[in-house]
C-alpha cells in the first residue's frame, strides 16, 4: 500500500471512531474534544488531497472558531445534573427503522451509480498558483453571486440572533 | 525530490534541524523570563535575580530544577484526562508554530544547500493562525478541568479575550498578504527587499501587534490572571511541571508573535549583508534574531510600564475600535492596489 493511502485509511479510522465517541460521552465537554478530533482529522484528509488551504480554513474557522464557541456554552452547563439524566432515550425502534431506510438509500445510490462514483485522485503535483488562488478565484470570480447571497444571508441570522438574545433595546 | 539513496541522510538533517530549533527556542524562553525579571526591576529600581551566577545569569536553571522537583498535586475533584491534556496541548501547540518560521537565506555549504526553517509551508501564515488559535483550548479546558469557580472564569475570560483579538490579528496582517500576494512566509519577506512593510502598513502594524499582546494574553490584557480577582487564572489548580508548561507556553507565544512581527512587518532577515562568504551567511540570522529581541524588549517594556485594562475596556477596545479600524485598512489598502494595477 503507498502512503497516501495508508494516511486516508488512518486519517478515515480516526474520523469515524471519534464520531462515535462524540455521540457516546456522557460527559458534554468530553463530546467536544471528540468532536475537535473529528474535525481535525478530517482537515487532514484535505491535506492529503494536497488543498493546503482548505485544511488550514478547516482548522481555523471550525477547531478554532466555531467549537471553542461550543466548548464555552458547555462549560458553563451544571454536569452534575446532565450525569443524572437518562442518556439515551427509548425510541431505538423508531432510530432503527430509520437507520435502515437510510442505509438502503445510501446503498442502492452506491449500487446504481458505482460508476460515476470515484475516489478523488491524489493530484501528483499541486495546481499552478496553489489552491488558495483556486479557492479564491472559485469563490470571488465564478461564484460570486452565490457567496455574496449566502453572506448576506449569515448577516442576517447573525443580527437576528443579536437581536434576539439582547430581548431589550436601548 | 529526495532520491532513495540520501532518504537517512535527508531525514538526519530534518531531526538535526529540529533538534536545534528547540534547543534555542527553549533557551530563548528561559532567557525571556530571566530579562522580564532583570528588565522590569531595573524599570522598577531594583536588582532583580542576582544571587545565581554572575547577575543571576543560571537563575532560570535553578528555576526548572526547582520546578521539576515540586511536588505535582492533583486536585481530587478534576477531570483528570483532561486537566492533564490541558498543559500539554498548551504547550505543544505554543512550540509547533515555530516550525514554519523562517530564520534567513538559504545558504549553500559544501553542495549542501541549508534552509533556516524546519519547513516552507506556501500556506505558512495560515498554519500559524490555525496553530495559535488552536491554543485557547488549552486555557478553556485548564479552566474547565481544574472543577474550581477561579479556574472556571479565568478560562473563560482568557479564551473570550482570545477569540475576540484573533479577528483583528488576521485583519492586521491581510493588509501584507495582498501587498506580497502570498501566504508564504518566505515570500513575504522577500517582497519587502525594497521597503519594510512596517512603512507601507503602519495601521496594519499596530493593530497586529496590540491584537498579539492581547492573544498572549500579556499586560495590560492580562485579565485570565488578574490576581486580585482571580487568584492565578485558568492555572489556578496546577503546579509543577504542568504549570511550568503553562509558563513556558505564554512565552513561546511571545517568541511566535515577535518572529511573525518581524518577517511581516520588519523586513525578516533583510539587513546590510557584507563580508567573507560565511559571515554572509550568517548575517541574516544575526539580524532576524536582533529584530526578535527588540521585539521581545518592548514586551516586557509594555509590562513594565502600562496597568491592567478592566475587562469591559478591554472587549470594546478589541470589538469597537480594534476591528472596525482593521477592516477600514483592508479596504484601504486593496482600494490603492486596485487604483495602481489599472
């Protein structure tokens, strides 16, 4: 087996494993850091795909940005009281039912179109001008539009959420 | 590439290199708490550590001895994982930055060519943004996991502070990234051969090096360790070794941000070059490092000199006035660049 290989595979075990662990801790800021391992390892299947960028983006705004923002809200909840509560709740009948439609989805999607559907190649030689500029032109060139409405849009929300969490204006 | 037959040889040079990178950044760390202490009682008349060694010169190896010997107590109602991950991610993530900073010129020696990095990353500022911002995890679980109300808030504040100061660390420095049109460090640096960046981007400048004292957590943002308040901060609970690593890790800190100031601002290793070959080589590492002094001067001159924000001046600093002039900067500055390239 070459390299890259044996890294996407380890890289894959990682992500999966601390998926599980995320969703199995009783203990919310334990779910936390599996969730940062998650996300990092998942950076790091980017980076195996020679896009740099993305993995640094991936680092910086979802590990260091959005899950420290998690870790604060969880820090501040009473852990005594969420180790008495029940876990899990009883609803293993409804979860199994749609566990197993949806894995019958996904398999007859993978069945039917196993064709078209590839592994992405490890490019040998990262692209001329590095994939920031690739990213940059993507986002600012051809999609423009798209990127200026999904902004605006994540403004919105954002005062929104402001607004809301402020009850009383000055 | 690196052909099979030197592959050792190759990996010998990276380990070597690496190994010396830490050897001196750990030196420079011990020796930035020995001048803080010498810096700040001269600042405050008096002697400062004198008795170890000539003008307390091997205060800092009695320090680590005593500090390694210390008996480390664990607090019987913590996290125990996680109140033991806590310094060490700290610590590792405060030393795994520096793996990206470039030190001066490629040199050849022998056939040889030498680079003064361990690695040249073409994303290489990114890598350092993402590896500090991955340090508030050590303060906020520090905090979390030590189960004690001082700790609690000392994280809490200390990784409040850090998030609000990183937006305005990048936007400081987007400014240089479009004038060099890279995020190689190395690149950036050699744009500047004409005229440092500190001159083209003082806003720029000022916003990134006040953002960095706040990142650092550093006087006068030291809220987390305000000890009027709150004791010691998120590292309340730790002792020994594990708060010796929480020691060593703002320091490293410090060390990043003063060799990122200097490659981005001051022109890195650039500097009159003369002389016979090897003092040529060596010349920018001489100049890099002054630079990085000067740098790590002004720290401990700040902390000497300034006293504590309160913690509300502190955030409407960072968000009112920090980080509108950040972004009016970034669209200054690409509204000139714009203007110039048609």
């Amino acid at each position: 087996m070459m390299l890259p290989q044996i890294a996407f595979f380890f890289l894959s075990a990682v992500t999966l494993i601390s998926a599980v662990m995320v969703i199995t801790r009783r203990n919310a800021v334990h779910s936390i850091i599996w969730l940062i391992v998650t996300l990092f390892s998942v950076g790091g299947i980017f980076l195996t795909l020679h896009a740099e960028f993305l993995f640094a983006v991936q680092v910086i705004l979802y590990v260091g940005g959005i899950m420290v923002l998690f870790l604060f809200v969880v820090m501040l909840v009473n852990l005594d009281v969420a180790l008495k509560q029940a876990q899990f709740n009883r609803q293993w009948q409804v979860a199994l039912v749609t566990a197993l439609v949806l894995m019958a989805e996904l398999g007859y999607g993978i069945y039917r179109g196993h064709q078209g559907f590839t592994l992405a190649q490890v490019t040998a030689t990262p692209m001329s001008g590095g994939n920031t500029q690739a990213v940059g032109l993507a986002l600012y060139q051809d999609y423009m539009l798209a990127v200026e409405i999904a902004s605006v849009l994540l403004l919105v929300a954002m005062v929104g959420a402001v607004i809301m969490a402020k009850r009383k204006i000055e | 590439m690196a052909t099979g037959s030197n592959m050792p040889l190759l990996l010998l040079a990276i380990l070597a290199k690496v190994g010396v990178v830490l050897l001196v950044l750990l030196t420079t760390i011990a020796y930035a708490v020995w001048l803080e202490r010498k810096v700040v009682a001269r600042i405050q008349s008096r002697w400062g550590p004198y008795l170890v060694g000539p003008h307390g010169l091997l205060q800092p190896v009695a320090d680590a001895l005593k500090i390694f010997f210390k008996e480390d107590i664990v607090p019987t109602e913590v996290d125990r994982v996680v109140y033991c991950l806590a310094p060490f991610l700290a610590f590792s993530l405060a030393l795994l930055s520096i793996s990206v900073i470039p030190f001066g010129e490629s040199v050849t020696i022998g056939g040889a060519t030498i680079h003064f990095q361990i690695t040249d990353l073409n994303v290489g500022l990114l890598f350092v943004f993402a590896v500090t911002s991955l340090g508030v995890y050590g303060v906020a679980l520090a905090g979390w996991s030590s189960n004690s109300k001082y700790s609690l808030l000392g994280g809490l504040r200390s990784s409040a502070q850090m998030i609000s100061y990183e937006l305005s660390l990048g936007l400081g420095v987007v400014g240089v990234v479009m004038l060099a049109g890279s995020l190689s460090l190395r690149e950036i640096v050699e744009h500047q051969s004409g005229l440092w960046n500190v001159f083209v981007q003082p806003v720029g400048f000022l916003i990134y090096f006040t953002a960095a004292v706040a990142e650092t957590n550093r006087v006068p943002f030291d809220l987390p360790e305000g000890e009027s308040e709150l004791v010691g901060g998120f590292h309340t609970e730790y002792s020994s070794f594990k708060f010796a690593m929480f020691f060593m890790a703002e320091y490293a800190n410090i060390v990043t941000v003063s060799c990122l100031a200097t490659l981005l601002f001051f022109g890195g290793w650039l500097g009159p070059v003369f002389g016979p070959p090897l003092l040529r080589a060596l010349l920018p590492v001489f100049w890099f490092c002054l630079k990085v002094f000067c740098f790590l001067f002004l720290y401990i001159w700040i902390r000497g000199t300034l006293p504590r924000f309160r913690y509300d001046q502190l955030m409407a600093f960072g968000w009112k006035f920090l980080l509108p002039l950040g972004l009016l900067n970034v669209l200054v500055t690409s509204l000139v660049l714009a203007w110039r390239s048609t």
